[in-house]
C-alpha cells in the first residue's frame, strides 16, 4: 500500500467516526425530545422519534461502512500505522482467537471428506499446534489472513468446495511465516 493510500484511509476512518458520533449522538437528542414532547406536545412526539430512528440508522450505516474498511486494511501489514487497523489486527493475534482458529481448523480437518486437503492436511495440522502454543506470537497481518482463512466463506480456501489443496497449502504457508518466538518481557 501507498504512503498516500494509507494516509486518506485514516483520514477516511477519522471522518466516518466523527459522522458516527454525531449522527449517533442527534438520534439521542431527538429521542430524548420526543421523549420530552409525549409531555408537553404530543404533536412532535412522533416527529422526533421517526427523526431520531433516521438518523440512528443512517449512524449505523456509517459505522458499518468504517467497520469494514478497517477489516479491509487490517489484512495490509503497511496500514497498521492507523491505530485502529493496529488494534483490530492485534486482536485478531490474540491467543484467544488463535485457539478459536485452531478449533475451527481442527473441525474442517475432522468433517472433511478423505483426502479432501490433501498434501495440505499436514500443514494445516502443523497451523493449528502453532496457533495454540503460547510460546510463539502471530504477526498481525498473518493472524488477520488465518481469521479470514477459517471465517470468509466465499474468499477462503479451506472453506469453499471450488478450492485446490495446494491453494490451502500456499495459504497456510503464508500464515505460517508469521510466527515468531515470544520475547521474554
């Protein structure tokens, strides 16, 4: 990714937070008035609260829209400089997702008709006993590919039934070049 990219991406994130906040926070100001109108005009209850469902859900929209650029850029090791993608991606490399990713590959390997996965098999056994050992850590960038490995039905190799072994090999190997040795703290 660009310099350039990465830079209008945060600005990007900083301007649809800002919109979210404040579209969030006028549906609260008009639900509160339409709460305070059933008292003192009941006429422009209803008003607000239509007012204030509007903007609920156009600030709902927009945090959807920022919620997937961040999933989006989280997968670019160069866009961690936003702190948001950093945090999104170093969630993803938490031990208590890898172990979720473990399991989920655990079960692929065991529902998977023989042979499915082929020469992948073993390096998908070898990806789950890494992604459980505590003694080593998960890139982010490679954590964000192992989620979108076991999560991402139609992009996914080990999800979708038009896919090759080597292509789960080739995937699997990839995250795999992320871990590393823990530091000792």
């Amino acid at each position: 990714m660009y310099a350039r990219a990465v830079d209008d991406a945060g600005s990007r994130l900083r301007d649809l937070r800002r919109e979210e906040w404040s579209d969030l926070g006028l549906a609260a100001l008009a639900f509160g008035l339409a709460l305070l109108a059933t008292q003192t005009t009941p006429d422009l209850a209803i008003p607000f609260f239509v007012g204030g469902l509007a903007v609920a859900f156009r600030g709902a929209l927009v945090a959807w829209r920022r919620w997937e650029i961040v999933e989006r850029l989280a997968g670019e090791r160069d866009a961690h400089v936003i702190p948001e993608v950093r945090e999104h991606a170093l969630r993803e490399a938490s031990i208590e997702r890898r172990r979720l990713y473990a399991a989920n590959i655990r079960y692929a390997l065991q529902t998977a008709a023989t042979g499915e996965f082929g020469a992948a098999t073993l390096e998908l056994e070898s990806l789950v006993v890494e992604l459980e050992d505590v003694t080593l850590t998960l890139d982010a960038a490679c954590a964000v590919a192992c989620a979108r490995l076991v999560t991402d039905p139609s992009g996914s190799p080990l999800l979708r039934l038009d896919s090759s072994p080597q292509e789960v090999r080739s995937r699997v190997r990839h995250i795999r070049t992320g871990f590393a040795p823990r530091a000792e703290a």
